[in-house]
C-alpha cells in the first residue's frame, strides 16, 4: 500500500455501526476524503452499489451490511480492480446457519446441539420430543431460519406451544420467504452472552476488545428482541478472566479462521462470533461476518490505535504481521440506542429530533446518527428503528453510563425508546 497519498475510503450501510466507523477512520492519517452511503443508494440492489462504486472509484470501501458480503459483493467489487474489505460471499457464511451448523461439526468448534430439518412435519415431531425439557420442567429450545432475517428469524421458545408457531411462520407460512424453508432446532443454552469481533487475513487476526450486547426492548432484558438496544466494551464478564480469553481464541477463533482457510474458503474482513459462554465452556450461538451493531460504537472508541492500517492492508489481499489483540484504553464504553416510537415493529419516521447540538457537547460521549435524516427546513427527523447511538466513555461502568445518559436526557423526539440498565446486566453468572 502506498501510505503517501491518504486514501478515499467508502462505507456501505447507514447505520450507527457505519457512523461508528466513520469516525474512528477520520482520526487515520492515511485516511482522506471518507464517503458515506447517499441515501438514495438501495443497498439491497448489488448491481446498483456495483455501479455507484465504479462511478465514484474509491481507493477501498467497507462493507456494513451482511446482506451485501451473502450476495456476494466482495467478488463483485474485487473483480473490478477495487480494494474491500469483507469476505468472498463462500466464506460469508452467516448466510446459512445450516452451513455454520455443518461447518461447526467438521472442525469440533463448540456449539450447542442442533439438528436440521427442511421438512415441517419432522421438524414438529422434533420439538414435541420430552428431549427438550430440563431436570427442573422447563422447557428450552431455539428455532432459527437457515437464512438472513434481518435478524428476526431467530425463536428462543420456552414452551412446545412457543416452538410450534415458531416453525409454523418459518415452514408453513413462510413468513421469511426462502430463508425459513430450512430451520435449525438447537437447545437453548444459559450463560453470558459475548461478542467476539477480530479483524482477519485469511489467517492472522487483529482482536478487538471483547464486548456485550443488550438485545431486548426493555429494561431487565424484557420484551421484543431487537437488533440491539445498547452495548459495552470491554465486557464486564470477561475483562479479568484472561483464562476464558484464551479458551474463545484456541476453541472457537483460531479453528474458525483455520478452518475456513482449511475448506478453501480464507476469511478476510470482521468476523464476528456471537457465543454464550456456558458452565461447559464458550459455545457459538452464530457466525456473523461483518461488524456487529451496536458493539462496533462501543469497541471502536477504546481502540486506541489506528485499525485503517490492518484494514486497509486485509482489504489489499496483504498479510498482518501477525495475530494480536488491538490496543486500548483502560477505559469503559457504554452505548445506549436511541429508537424511534413502534420499533422494533413500526418504526415511525418524520419525528422532530431536538436537542443534539446539547448532547454532542456532554464531555466524553459521542453521538452517532444512524436512522435520521434532514427535512427541507434542515431539522433533524426520524428516519428508522435505532435513530441515534450515544456512546459513552469513561474510567468505569458507572461513569460511561453517567456519560452516555447525560447526552441522552438532552436529547428529544416523540415517543422515543431506549433502556436506562444499559451497563447494569448483572444475572447469576456474572456475580460468580
Ligand atoms: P443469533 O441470531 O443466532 O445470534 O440469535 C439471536 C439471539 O438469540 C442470541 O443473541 C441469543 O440471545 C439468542 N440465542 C440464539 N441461540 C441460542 C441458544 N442456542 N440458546 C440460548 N439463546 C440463544
Ligand atoms: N449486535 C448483533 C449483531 O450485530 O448482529
């Protein structure tokens, strides 16, 4: 790579994540001109992206979405003589979750177990088997499309009633179109949940921090799931576990990132292991091949060195010189999302956003706009489920969250959610 001339650095996806990457590549030196997804652009259109691409001709882009690396526009893009970051589509195997089962299997990764089914009747008999239920009475078990959801084709039942309409909407009603046909049927596993994100080359990774994710609606871990309504970095569970640190590198990292290069599939990009670690150890829920979101505006701002380097170098085809942990502060990140009235369902657009020029003044906390936008007049408006990330740093728990909440009690639009525990996630494993 020529790090002479700064380089014009293009994001696909609209989101907090990209906004979060945004500014952490703005700091790079050997970044330039950085250019975001026109609002106009339909990502879901790979022939259309292909074409903005050509007509911008960027020096590198980076890929946000899964959506885009499973239909493959990392091939796309490469074939144009343009440097990505992201995994071929054969190696994004977040597309099937029936290819991570398999794939799992043959390279002894620890997941929990599962069995496929492409047929309706089967996979029902299956989910009334007294299999799924525990010593204590309860019943547990997770339904999952084989395909992309937009993260919605995933059903942790606790009852057989649960698991049936499960498999009704996926098989029968079809409700994911092609991605339910085929399901996976795992046992429900307990635990802490982490993710695990890591920079790869095919073969060396750069790790980032550790992080947490806090999936539901409501406080307590109550409600709809959604794509993520805050996050933490580094997470609290882990940060003085290096033993267990270790355990998710050699069991599931490094025969992840061997494996794939093993089946002739290398992974170059962000591989993200979401994984629950449980009383047998670290096991993976699911294989994402991108950024995660909401983790990414929680990891990104301890991060204290420049990631443009590895990334750039991952994007060229080049080779990291070898497999490390990133550097960072010894600093908490505590994110809390700010969503729009009916998320995740209906999410309303058109709110008047207020406030933001007061938040983004709150020392040591960052505001990432993901779902809005400007109307005529050049008011912020809603435009999305998750419209405004709020990031906020500090020398603990408490404080980023002080931080972060800070910033968001000056923010305002109607109807607006968001959690106030975000950082408080204490279940009985965490006091153990
Ligand atoms: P996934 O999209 O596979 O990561 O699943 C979404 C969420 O469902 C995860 O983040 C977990 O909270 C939950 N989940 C998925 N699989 C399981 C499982 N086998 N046991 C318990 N919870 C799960
Ligand atoms: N935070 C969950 C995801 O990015 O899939």
């Amino acid at each position: 790579m020529n790090i002479e001339r700064p380089k014009t650095v293009m994001i696909l996806g609209k989101g907090g994540r990209e906004a979060a990457l945004q500014w952490k590549l703005r700091q790079s030196p050997l970044v330039g001109n950085i250019m975001n997804t026109p609002s106009s652009l339909d990502l879901s259109n790979t022939d259309h992206v292909i074409q903005y691409a050509k007509d911008t001709n960027p020096d590198m882009i980076i890929v946000g979405p899964e959506e885009l690396l499973v239909a493959g526009i990392v091939d796309a893009v490469q074939r144009i003589g343009i440097d990505i970051f992201g995994p071929t589509r054969a190696a994004a195997i977040e597309g099937s979750k029936t290819d991570q089962i398999l794939f799992m299997q043959r390279h002894g990764i620890p997941h929990p177990r599962s069995v496929l089914f492409d047929r309706f009747d089967n996979a029902r008999r299956f989910a009334a088997n007294p299999l799924w239920v525990d010593r204590t009475d309860h019943y547990g078990l997770v339904v999952k499309a084989d395909g992309l959801c937009k993260g919605k084709g995933v059903f942790v039942c606790s009852t057989y009633d649960e698991a049936n309409e499960a498999i009704e909407c996926l098989m029968v009603k079809e409700e994911f179109g092609e991605a339910g046909k085929r399901v996976v049927i795992q046992e429900k596993l307990e635990g802490v949940e982490v993710s695990c994100m890591a920079l790869v080359d095919g073969e060396r990774f750069l790790l980032l921090p550790f992080s947490e994710d806090y999936k539901q609606l409501f406080d307590g871990d109550c409600g709809p799931n959604t794509g993520g309504m805050g996050s933490v970095a580094p997470h609290p569970f882990l940060a003085d576990r290096p033993e267990l640190q270790d355990e998710i590198l050699n069991k599931i990292l490094r025969p992840t990132i061997a494996g794939l290069a093993h089946e002739g599939r290398p992974f170059r990009g962000c591989l993200y292991p979401g994984m629950m670690v449980t009383v047998d150890g670290p096991k993976v829920l699911e294989y994402n091949v991108r950024f995660g979101d909401p983790e990414t505006e929680a990891v990104l701002p301890i991060i204290s060195e420049d990631i443009f380097g590895p990334i750039a170098a991952i994007a060229a085809g080049q080779r990291l010189q070898m497999s490390r942990a990133a550097w960072y502060r010894p600093e908490v990140c505590v994110v809390v999302a700010m969503a729009s009235s009916g998320y995740p369902e209906h999410p309303r657009g058109g709110d008047l956003i207020e406030g933001l020029d007061l938040a983004e003044k709150v020392y040591s906390a960052i505001v990432f706009h993901a779902g809005m936008t400007q109307n005529a007049a050049n008011q912020w408006i809603t435009d999305g489920g998750r419209v405004l990330m709020v990031a906020g740093r500090g020398r603990d728990i408490p404080s980023a969250r002080a931080n972060a909440m800070n910033a968001v009690g000056e923010i305002r639009f109607a109807n607006m959610q968001f959690r106030r525990d975000i950082g408080l996630r204490r279940s009985k494993w965490h006091s153990k």
